[in-house]
C-alpha cells in the first residue's frame, strides 16, 4: 500500500486507519517537509506547523470555506446538494477561526467577552460538580463506558457557558452533530442535513435575540456578546455562527482529550500509578497528553501568494494541512516521542491549542475540565483499569474519537 493510499483511507475516515494516524504521518514526514497530495499539502515537521499556525499574512484562514480543497469537494455536487453546500460553507465562513485580518480581531474581542475569568471560575464550580455526578452514576455499574462522561462533561460545561438551558441541551448537540458530520465530508447527504439543522438553530437563536431585546437589562451570553459598542459590533449571522463553533470547538475535542488521554494512561499503568501517587503532576500530564493524543489532529490554511517552502514552491489558493499530530512526533522536539511520559519536561511546547493569533480561546476550560476529570479518578479510583483489550475509533481524521472505553473501578470506590 502506498503512502498516499494511506493518508486517502485516513481522510476516507476508515475505521483500520484512524486507529493509528501517527504512523502515517511520521512516514509522511520521513518523506521530508512538504508533502504534496493532490490539492492538498501536508506539514509534519514541528517547526513547519509552528510557521503555519503564526504566519497571519502569507496564509489564510479561510481554507475550509475556498481554496483548492473546497473547490475540489464542491466539483462533486450539483443541483440541490450543492446550494446545501454553499449554505453550510457561507454559514461556517462567520466562524471565528475561519477569519483573518481586522475581522478576525473584531470577532476575537468579541468572543473573548465569553471566557472572562469571573465566567471560568463560576464553570470551575460546575465542573467538579457535573464530574462527580456522573461518576457517581458510572461508578454503581461493576465495569463502565467512561465515554459518557467524557462526552457529557464538555457538553455540559460548553451549554452552561452558551446559556443554554438544560432542557435544550440535546436540541443543540443533534445540531451541532449533523453540522459536525458534514465538517470535510464529501458525500452530499450530510450537507443536505447541515443546512436543515443551520436553519433551525437560526430560528432558536433568533427567539433568544428577540428575548434580549425585550429584556434589554438581561446580563446573559446573548447580550453580553450583542451589546459591543461600534467598531466592535457582530451581526446576527456571526452571532449564530459563534455559538455553533464554541459549541463545535468546546465539545468533541474536549471528549477526545479526556477519553483517548484516559486511554493512554490506562495503557501505560506506571505513568497512571505515578498520577495516583502525586497528584500535582496532573497539570503536566494534561500537557503531555494534549501532544499523546493531539485532540485536534490538523488545522488548515490557505496560500494566500506563492509561498517557498524548504525548496518547493506552494501555489497561491493551495490548501496546506498543518498536521499538528505530525509535530507531536517530531523527534526534534520530542525525545522518544511515541513514549507517553507524564514528567516530559517539552510536554509545554504541544501545539495541540494551536498557537499565534488564532490560539484556542477555550484552552483554560478544556485543561480545567480534563484536570478535574483525572484528578477525581485518580483520587477515588487508583486501580481503574482498562476492561477491554481493543478499542474502536470513528469520526473523521482530523477529529477521531473513540466510539467506547470499558474500565474496571477497581476495589477502591
Ligand atoms: C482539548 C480541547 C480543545 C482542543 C484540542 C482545541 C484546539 C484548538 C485549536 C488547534 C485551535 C486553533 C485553530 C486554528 O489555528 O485554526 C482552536 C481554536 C479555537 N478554540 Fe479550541 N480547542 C479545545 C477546546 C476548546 C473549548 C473548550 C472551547 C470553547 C468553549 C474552544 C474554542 C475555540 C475557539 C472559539 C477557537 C477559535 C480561535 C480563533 O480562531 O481565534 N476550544 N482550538
């Protein structure tokens, strides 16, 4: 099987080659810096993806709304499936990490109003408190999916953030699943979805904004975000545009890290013993298991001129892949990295928040939801145990996730 043929079954999302991606990409970067694979380029090296995340000028943003691989996915379409996709793709261009430029500040500032420190702390209360809840209610079964409450956990912080009552909270997820399978698919069926689910989530969104007009005193995410002033105002659509991607953004990649980081642990019993044992070692591990794991497997940007890259000219309208998952294995960086190894001093350097200006706004919440996770295993459960010899993946390469986790509690609950 030829390299290309992999990276195909990967992008394909079969389950086989999303069970172990890394091996792909470090062939990949054997091969050397830029990988060319038909409208696409691949980076691999840690200080190639490092450029590519802080390069605002030469590389854009906008790769999953033009560029050659939306050009290349939107050739397949016509008729009716094709105006799905070009409503999906015009919602999804408001999204924050989908700007640059002066747009991409304004929407950054404004999102920022989101994350305040006062609105951490109030989450960090409900994190330990929705942790222990479900844990409770996982712990009564003698073996459990702990995948219901990494799924859970993040869905329930990202709705309390968004002020989504909790009656409305699987409305929302069914939507942001049908907008999150259409996320690089190249069949039209999800688009067709997508674009339904857009519509109904607009029509929510609108009763909210028509609330917070009626109740102009109202402190809630809506009029915090809606009362900018000037320059800093936002529009309906790129209101609806950023709850469906801190919805998108906070939720499954917050499960991965906690559900595969939990199964890195589990699979190298000393690195979870030594955990167990000193517990101030979680933030660290939460470090080193954002590079093991690298929730987010790749980013993608756009060649906005001809750009030179260790020799290879990449033309201008090219999409270029930043494979953070390919510098988490860069051995220059990374001594012995396919080693999981809580105490890695280099585990900071991780790029798996991404880096420069469009850094993860929700890195403070998804490391405060995965340290109260391990902390309270940890704590509580110090002989958990993986209770199954294989695990399977789904989901799409650049975010895999793992579809369960049987574990064992152990003796000590
Ligand atoms: C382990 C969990 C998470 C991972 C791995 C992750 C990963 C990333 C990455 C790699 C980027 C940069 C994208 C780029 O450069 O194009 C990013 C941006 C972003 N993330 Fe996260 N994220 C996580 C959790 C969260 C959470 C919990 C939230 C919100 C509740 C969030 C909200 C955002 C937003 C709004 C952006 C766009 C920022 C911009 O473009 O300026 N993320 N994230």
């Amino acid at each position: 099987v030829t390299l290309e043929a992999r990276i195909e079954a990967l992008f394909a999302a079969e389950p086989a080659a999303l069970a172990d991606p890394f091996s792909v990409y470090d062939d990949v970067r054997a091969a050397g810096r830029v990988f060319e694979l038909g409208p696409t380029v691949l980076l691999t090296h840690y200080d190639d993806v490092k450029w590519a995340l802080r390069e605002g000028d030469r590389l854009s943003n906008k790769a999953l709304s033009e560029g050659s691989r939306v050009e290349a996915t939107r050739a397949r379409f016509s008729g009716d499936a094709r105006d799905a996709f070009d409503e999906v793709i015009a919602f999804e261009a408001n999204f924050v990490s989908r700007t640059d430029g002066a747009d991409h500040d304004r929407l950054r500032r404004i999102a920022h109003r989101a994350f305040t420190p006062r609105r951490i702390a109030e989450l960090e209360a409900a994190t330990r408190r929705y942790a222990d809840e479900l844990l409770a209610t996982l712990a009564e079964q003698e073996t459990a999916d702990v995948m219901v409450l990494a799924y859970r956990l993040p869905l329930m912080i990202v709705a309390d953030l968004l002020g989504v009552p909790e009656a409305d909270r699987e409305l929302i997820h069914a939507w942001s699943e049908k907008l999150g399978a259409a996320n690089a698919s190249t069949d039209p069926g999800p688009y067709l979805e997508a674009r339904v689910a857009i519509r109904e989530f607009r029509a929510y969104l609108d009763e909210m904004l028509d609330r917070h007009r009626r109740e102009p005193d109202s402190t809630d995410l809506v009029a915090v975000l809606m009362d900018a002033e000037g320059d800093e105002r936002m529009n309906a659509d790129e209101l609806a545009a950023l709850y469906v991607q801190i919805l998108f953004a906070g939720h499954e990649t917050t499960t991965n890290l906690i559900g595969a980081g939990l199964l890195g642990l589990l699979r190298h019993p000393d690195e979870w013993r030594a955990l167990t044992q000193d517990r101030t070692l979680i933030p660290l591990a939460v470090e080193e298991l954002m590079r093991f794991v690298t929730p987010t497997q790749f980013v993608s940007r756009l060649a906005v001129e001809e750009i030179e890259l260790a020799g290879v000219a990449i033309p201008e309208g090219r999409t270029i892949l930043a494979v953070l998952a390919g510098a988490h294995r860069d051995a220059a960086v990374f001594a012995d990295p396919g080693r999981l190894d809580v105490r890695r001093p280099e585990g900071r350097q991780q790029l798996g928040f991404g880096f420069g200006p469009h850094f993860c706004l929700g890195s403070a919440l998804a490391r405060l939801e995965a340290q109260v996770v391990l902390d309270l295993l940890a704590r509580r459960f110090p002989h958990l145990a993986l209770a199954a010899d294989t695990v399977e993946w789904e989901g799409s390469a650049m975010l895999r996730h793992l579809t369960c986790l049987p574990v064992a509690w152990g003796d000590n609950k």
